[in-house]
C-alpha cells in the first residue's frame, strides 16, 4: 500500500485543517511564507522536513507545488474504544500494544507485525515524535497493519488513564522494572514499549501500574524495540494460554 501524497500550499493546509491523517510534511529549504503551514502542522502532530527542490519536485510529480507536500497516512487509524471493542468483541480481557514514540518505521511495523501474530487488540502511538502508518510501516508489517487496529492519540497519559479507567493494566518496560516473569499479565493488558533511544517518556512511566523488565545475561543490557515488545507479547500469550 502507498501512501497519498498531496502538493500546494492550499491543499495541505486545507487537509490539515480538515483533520486529515497526514503523517510528514515535506518544506522546501529557503521558501518563504510557509511559517503558519508549517506551525498548524506541528499543532496537528505532523511530522516536519525539510526538502530540496528536487525531492519536492519528486514527490509532485512535477506538478507545481509551491514548495511543500506532504504524505498521508497509508491505513486508516482507529481510535481507543475502538480496540477495547475489538476485545469485548473476542470475548477476552484487552490485550494492547503502546508505542511510546516509536520513531523507527522498521521497528513499528515489526511491531505491528507481532502483535497481529500474538493476536493483540490494538496498537496505540502518539501523534507527536513517532512514526505513523506510513509506507514503509506498512510494509514491513507485512499486511498486519491491514488486519490490526492503530489509534494515534494526541495525549499517550491521557490514553494509559482511560485504559486504567477501563480496568486495563499498564505494564511499562524497561531495564529497571521487576522481572517480567514474576508479573501476573493474566487479564486485562497494555504493553509500554519506549522509544529507541531514550526508552519510557517520564510521564508514561510514571503512569504504568508496573515496571517490568527482560533478564540480560550478555555484555549488551538493552534489546531492539520490536525484539522486547515481541518477548512481552508472547508472554501474555503464554499466560494466557496456562503454560
């Protein structure tokens, strides 16, 4: 699936205006008078580049842009509700995926992958500093993104809250946590995985029910974000299952 890609400094403004699922806007190196784009797309959580005349030109199809495109999202995102029905739906307690700013296309469609195998209601991400579903995210989840649902929430705190409210406990993951084989993730679940480089968001982390951590024995104390958000998936599996 390829992403939609929208040139003109009216129709991107109109689309972000319009709420339109737009994950990267494209802004040409020197072009003037785009200060106020360039603001509403941040405000609406796209992600801004920089780009030279030639990668506009590209992405236009060398149709006149006036010095900005930008790229849509290339699935339909859901909302939260919408996975804690897809749980009600199955009959189980909820079984979700949080990606804490996940900025890696690879490693969030790896995810996504995972979680669809795991069988997971959802994925949550936020709008701002992470990847969205785009191309490549999409490719790599080889079609999973087709099959589970993502939301793409302004506030991750505000979401992990209305989980809590919902009876979902929220394990966040990382180095510092309590084994992740002595926490009991028989019944309603999130998983928090933090971003490749700075791990949990202190407020994310702060509004985790539990701290959980994978056993390291090597020389290497930390493991590629998809690889934990495997190991915990399938350790939900694994309880729930009655191993």
């Amino acid at each position: 699936m390829q992403e939609q890609i929208i040139y003109g400094r009216n129709a991107v403004t109109e689309a972000l205006r319009a709420g339109k699922a737009v994950d990267t806007v494209y802004v040409q190196r020197g072009a003037g008078g785009l200060g106020k784009l360039i603001a509403l797309a941040k405000e609406c959580g796209a992600v801004v580049k920089d780009a030279s005349a030639d990668k506009l030109d590209e992405l236009a199809g060398g149709e006149k842009h006036g010095g900005v495109a930008a790229a849509m999202a290339a699935a339909e995102y859901a909302d939260v509700e919408d996975i804690l029905a897809e749980a009600e739906r199955k009959g189980k307690p909820p079984f979700i995926i949080i990606a804490d700013e996940i900025q890696d296309p690879h490693n969030l469609g790896a995810i996504i992958r995972t979680a669809e195998a795991a069988g997971a209601d959802g994925i949550i991400i936020p709008k701002r500093r992470s990847v969205g579903l785009t191309a490549t995210v999409f490719k790599t989840s080889a079609g999973a993104a087709s099959y589970v649902k993502v939301a793409r929430v302004p506030n991750l705190v505000d979401a992990i809250k209305q989980l809590k409210e919902r009876g979902v406990w929220v394990y966040g993951a990382d180095m510092d946590g309590e084994p992740f084989r002595k926490a009991d993730m028989t019944g309603a679940a999130a998983i928090v995985i933090g971003s490749e480089g700075s791990g949990l968001g202190r407020l994310v982390r702060d509004n985790c029910d539990k701290i959980v951590s994978i056993d390291m024995y090597g020389s290497i104390n930390s493991l590629n974000a998809s690889v934990s958000a495997a190991i915990l998936m399938y350790e939900i599996v694994r309880v729930r299952s009655g191993e």
